[in-house]
C-alpha cells in the first residue's frame, strides 16, 4: 500500500468518526437517547474501528499520524462551540468531567505501540476496552440496584459483574484464537484478566480507565502470558494479599478505600512492568505524597487519585519513548521519580521557615538520589548506558528544593501534575541530548 493511500485513510478515518459522532447526534434527538449511552455508541464505534488497524494499514507511522489527528480533533471538540449543541455535545454532554475521549486515542496508540505487532496483545485489550466497558456502563445505568462507593460518585455492582463476563468471555476467545497458551492456562488467564480488568474500570475516574484498562492489561498478559499455572495461582495470591494490606493502612494515611484499590493496582503494574530495584522511587512518591498531604492539603478534588495518574502516565510515556528510540530510558525514569519525591517533601514543609525547608529538603534529596543511585546499580548494563548521572541529579535535586521551598503555594492546586512535570524537564532534556549524540 503506497504511502499517500495509507494517509488518505488516516484522513478519512478521522472523517468516519466525525460522521458516526454526527449519526449519534441525530439519532438523540429523534430516539431521546441520554448522554451517556450517546458518549458509549461512540466510545463502542471509536473502539471497533480502533482494531481494525493493525491490518488496515501496512505500516506503523499511518497509525500513530491517525492518534495525534484524533487527539486535535478531540481537544477542538472539547471547545464551547463544538461541545454545546455541536457534535462533541456527544462526548461531552455528561454532567462529570471526562477525559476519556483523549485518553481514548492516546491509548489505542499506546497499546499499539507496546504491544510490536502480537494480534494478542493488541486486540484483547481495545476489545476489552469497546464492549466491556459499554456494557458494565449500559447494564448499571439500566439496570444498577446495588452500589458501591467511589470518589465521583457511584457504580453498581450489575455493571461490574456484566463487564466481569464480558472481559472472561473475550480473553478465552482472544488467548484460544490468538495465541498457543495451553487450556489451564487460558482460563487462570481469563479469569485473572476479567478480574483485574474489572477492578481497574470500578475504581478508575475521570476517563482514565480509558487509558490505564487496555494499557494495565496489555502489560500484564506481555508479563505473564507464558507463565506456568503455579506461577499464576501466586500472584494471584499475592495480590489479594497487597489488596487487603493497603485497605488496612489506608484509613491511618488519610486515604479512601477507593484510592487504596487504586495504589495497589498502581503498584501491582510496576512489579509487573519492572525489576523491584525500578519500583521503589515511584512507590515511595505514593507514600510521601499521602504524608506530604496530610502536613500541607493539596486543594485538588482527589489527590491521592492524581498522584497514581500522573505517575502512571509518566511510567508510560517513559516506556513508549524507549521503545521509540531503541534506548532504555529507565535511569531516567528513576531520576525523575527521584525528583518528585524531593519536591513533595518540599511543598509538605510549607508550614516551616524558608530555611528550614531548604536545609532539609536538601539533605533528603542528597539521600533520595543516593539511594537512586545505589538501586540503579543493580540493573544491568544496558539500562545504565547513559553512565554518570551526578550533573543531571543535581541540577534536578536542585531545582526541585528551590522551586518547592521557596514557592510552595504554587502547588495547592493540581499539585501532583505540576511537581511530576518540574521532575521531567531535567531528565526528559537530558534523555534527549543523550539520544541525539548517541
């Protein structure tokens, strides 16, 4: 296929969806369909078409040129002029605050990407993410009678067992059509992907199961797939155990019951995605963040919530950029996980002089990317190519103690996303040089 005719199909791909957006509008008006069944016919159509990809086009780069078109129209949608009375009123005509219509596209590109061409790992997820998700939204709006509790509201317990089956049904097929998984291994799987699955959609908010649904299950059945079943049946356990362990301490923190289902889903992808020695920076900025709020309230609607998401998507982007450029951005990573603790301990002394809070700070940050430096150690020799990372974690450290301490009020609000922004500049500019001289 010549590569004018695969753009022209990117084109008229973002065409479609605008179409399908302007049939479910009609169709609202004539049939009184609500909000939110017209925001899932379009989510259901988005994420059929989504799957048809990985053979409609016959290279990668058409695909991604389609997400990032996606996303421009997605965000001009979201415009007063389009979003109130216009088209994207078919996204955007619930009452909550979704991002789900962005997440959407940047997840289909994203699992995409990570899953390097295996049909499993690329299909499994986005059709999990196009029916199951419609049905346990459809079948609680219809149907809902028991609920559960989470930060934005609730969600019942119909919806969740409709998009258990749902994900079962969908995994058997996928794992028996798509891959050579032996049958005792197919149904653990199944199970353990419906159960996950279903956790991760119940206890997401804002749209972000849009993301982290097909992403958490991509990488989980890449990590776990060719397990043998006892190796299954334990982590099984394990999880249910660090469940039980996080909802047992969360009330002492401060933290809801839904933010701590959320921390252990957070911290059960890390130990999946990486080697521990990469999880311990991430999962201390958890625990500091949870003390830092408690010492200095951050004004956000959620914030143990915010932390989890912005950190997430930092993990994320961390690894697509590696895949990208053929080069491991892991001590990067590391680096900027690093820096964020140092600038949520910075903003949590606010009550303090100024001196008080850089002195300490100063020497915490010494500590932290002292101990960054030992963990990286134990990663192989490939993951430490970039060598000595002395500069750049001072210049970080560095700027996170000045920027926290002495202006600490910057960050009552959306606190999470700006610490985790500040903490990418440096390694973000010094993972770029290091590619480009490479």
């Amino acid at each position: 296929m010549s590569e004018l005719l695969q753009i022209a199909i990117a084109f008229a791909s973002v065409a479609v969806l605008l179409c399908l957006m302007a049939v479910v509008k009609r169709l609202a008006k004539t049939r009184d369909i609500s909000p939110e069944v017209q925001r899932k016919l379009v989510h259901m159509g988005t994420g059929l078409y989504a799957l048809t990809l990985p053979w409609l086009f016959t290279d990668n780069w058409p695909v991604y040129m389609l997400v990032g078109l996606t996303l421009i129209v997605m965000a001009i949608l979201r415009l007063p002029a389009f979003s109130k009375g216009g088209i994207g009123e078919t996204l955007h005509g619930v009452e909550r605050q979704s991002y789900g219509d962005l997440l959407l596209a940047l997840a289909v590109g994203t699992v995409f990407l990570l899953a390097e061409g295996n049909a499993i790992l690329y299909v499994l997820p986005i059709a999990t993410l196009t029916l199951a998700d419609a049905a346990a939204a459809l079948t609680g709006s219809r149907y809902g009678r028991k609920f559960f509790t989470v930060e934005e509201g609730q969600k019942s317990i119909e919806g969740s067992t409709a998009f258990f089956m749902i994900t079962l049904m969908i995994s058997m097929v996928c794992l028996l059509l798509l891959s050579d998984v032996s049958r005792p291994n197919v149904i653990l799987l199944a199970v353990m992907v419906a159960a996950f699955g279903t956790l991760v959609e119940a206890d997401s908010w804002r749209g972000f199961d849009n993301f982290f649904l097909p992403t958490g299950l991509m990488i989980f059945l890449e990590s776990h797939m060719d397990s043998p079943w006892q190796s299954l049946v334990l982590l099984m356990g394990v999880f249910l155990v660090a469940l039980v362990v996080f909802l047992r301490v969360a009330p002492r923190l401060g933290i809801t019951g839904h933010a701590a289902r959320v921390y252990t889903i957070a911290t059960f992808l890390l130990i999946t995605v990486t080697a521990p020695q990469n999880t311990i920076l991430p999962l201390l900025a958890f625990v500091i963040h949870a003390f830092a709020h408690r010492l200095s309230p951050c004004k956000a609607a959620y914030p143990a919530l915010d932390i989890v998401a912005a950190v997430a998507l930092a993990s994320f982007g961390w690894l697509a950029i590696g895949l990208i450029t053929g080069m491991n951005a892991l001590m990067y990573y590391g680096l900027m996980s690093a820096g964020l603790c140092v600038g949520l301990i910075a903003v949590s002394l606010g009550a303090f002089s100024i001196w008080v809070r850089v002195g300490a700070t100063l020497v915490v940050g010494v500590g932290l990317f002292g101990l960054y430096g030992f963990l990286m150690r134990y990663n192989p020799a490939s993951i430490q190519w970039p060598g000595d990372m002395k500069f750049a974690g001072a210049i970080t450290i560095g700027m996170m103690v000045v920027i926290g301490s002495f202006r600490p009020s910057l960050f009552d609000t959306r606190r999470a996303a700006k610490l985790t922004f500040l903490a990418v500049i440096v390694p973000g500019l010094g993972y770029g040089i290091k590619v480009i001289g490479a």
